[in-house]
C-alpha cells in the first residue's frame, strides 16, 4: 500500500511539473498568433462575400467578446437559463447574420450571371478583347456588388495588375455558384492566352449550363416558399396564443409571475425553445439546389 501511495505521489508531482513547465518564448506566440489569424482571415472572406466593409480584426474581437458579456448580463439578471441562452446567441448570431447577407446577396447576383455571359459572348464574338468585354458588361449589369466587381477589375488592369490576378480576387470573394463559374472559366481563357474566339465558344456552352442551374434554383425556390410561410405560422401560433389567453385570463399564469422558477427558469427556457425550433426548422427545411 505504501508503494502504491508512493507511485500515485511521484505520478502526480511529475504531472504538475509537465504542466506547470514554461513553454518557449518563441513557441507561445506563434500559436497564439496563427489562432487569431485563421479566424481574422475567415471572418475576412465572409465580410467580404457578404459585402461587408467592417474590418475584419474588430468584427473578430466583438465576436470573441460577446458571449461571455452576454453570460454575465444574465448571471447579473439572476437567470442562469437566460445567461445561457445569451451566451449561445452571441455565439451563433454573427455566423447567421452572415450567412443570411451571403445569401441575400447570392440570390441577387446569380440571376445576373447569365446576362454577363450574353453580353461577355456577344462582345467577344464581335471582335472585342478581353478588357472590351468586361467594360461593356459593366455599362449593362444592374447589379450593384457586379458592377462594383467589374469597376475593380478594369481599374486594376489600367494599374498593370494581370487582369487573371484581379479575376482570382474576385472568385475569392464570390458567393454564387454560377458566377464563380464565369470567372473560373475567364481567368482560365485569359492565363493560358486562349484566343477570344474560342473563349466565345467556351462561354457560349457555359451560358447553358447557367441558365440551367439559375432555373433549378428559381424553381426550388418557388416550391420550398410555402413550407417557409408555413414555419412561420407555427411559430407565431405560441406566442400569439400566449398573449391572448394572457389577456383573458392572468390567473393562468400566475406560476410564471409569481415564482423565481416561472420568472427566471420556466418563461426564458420557453423563449429559448422557441426561438430554436425556428432556426432548426428553417435548417432542416433549406435546400440548396
């Protein structure tokens, strides 16, 4: 039995001095440091495919810091349920405030693609070069982010920037499907010198594959809005029961108002399965076509 004390002993201050041993200097930092880096990076190329202009440093640091503010507002209130839940939502609404604008903007800039591929076609097949293309679909795109994006990449052309870099620059921060098939196929034309007539007839069998997908999505659209509108309806027919039998009748809730349990575990557990049997019914439902 002494023996054994004496192993179990000498395990435990041998484990207490691997984890209190000093690490290199040199060794601390840089891990440090690539940590923060690949999240400032990833926070980067979402703000950039959501059309964001928040720097991506200060985006990361309110990211980092509001979970445990929102944990300790709710420790404060006195509601464990709520910190929680406040923690959680300061976890996940930066990631779905940018999901939503990536999607806005996707489903804004994809019905653009096959207009670009049109005038990109119709340019080319006229004799006009690379440049000439891109300058004549930026006097005819709609889209905003689109013409932002043409702007850029005949404005780093006139820099001596290769116009193949400024495309890349572009596909990283495209969201679509479509376009990033555009640009995929015109930085290739252009990098491997491809001569514009048969980047016309490149582009000219990319338009049907486009259009093809751009009426997939339309149609997969069409057909999951009402299941939408319908989770919808579920979801206010809770609360909006709640309201009216509170208004009826307040002695039904007398638990809820009355008891520290109704207040600060029973009524914030309620709102917290609400709101998560929305956003998983909306997960579950999405189809990305």
């Amino acid at each position: 039995m002494d023996l054994l004390i004496a192993l179990c002993a000498a395990a435990a201050v041998l484990l207490l001095g691997l984890a209190s041993a000093p690490v290199g200097a040199a060794a601390a930092p840089r891990v440090r440091r690539s940590w923060l880096r690949a999240i400032v990076e990833r926070h980067r190329r979402r703000l950039r495919a959501a059309r964001l202009h928040v720097d991506a440093r200060t985006f990361t640091l309110a990211c980092l810091a509001s979970p445990p503010l929102l944990l300790l507002s709710g420790l404060l209130l006195g509601s464990p349920v709520v910190a929680v839940g406040a923690c959680l939502a300061g976890l996940a609404l930066p990631r779905l405030y940018l999901d939503a604008l990536v999607r806005a903007q996707r489903r804004r800039t994809e019905a653009e693609a096959p207009r670009l591929l049109q005038v990109l076609v119709a340019a080319l097949a006229a004799g006009g070069t690379y440049l000439e293309a891109l300058t004549e679909a930026r006097t005819r795109i709609t889209d905003r982010w689109l013409r932002d994006d043409l702007d850029h990449l005949i404005a780093q052309f006139h820099l001596d920037v290769p116009l193949e870099r400024s495309i890349a620059e572009v596909r990283a921060a495209t969201a679509g499907r479509n376009l990033a098939l555009v640009w995929d196929n015109l930085a290739l034309c252009i990098a491997h010198h491809i001569p514009a007539s048969r980047a016309q007839g490149l582009l000219t069998e990319l338009s049907s594959t486009v259009q093809f997908n751009v009426q997939v999505q339309q149609e997969v659209h069409a057909r999951t809005s009402g299941q939408r509108l319908q989770i919808w309806l579920l979801a206010a027919i809770v609360p909006g029961l709640f309201l009216y039998l509170r208004l009826v009748d307040r002695s039904f809730f007398a638990v809820l108002d009355d008891t520290l349990t109704g207040r600060l575990l029973l009524l914030p557990a309620a709102v917290c399965l609400e709101v998560l049997g929305v956003v998983l019914s909306f997960r579950v439902s999405r189809v990305e076509p």
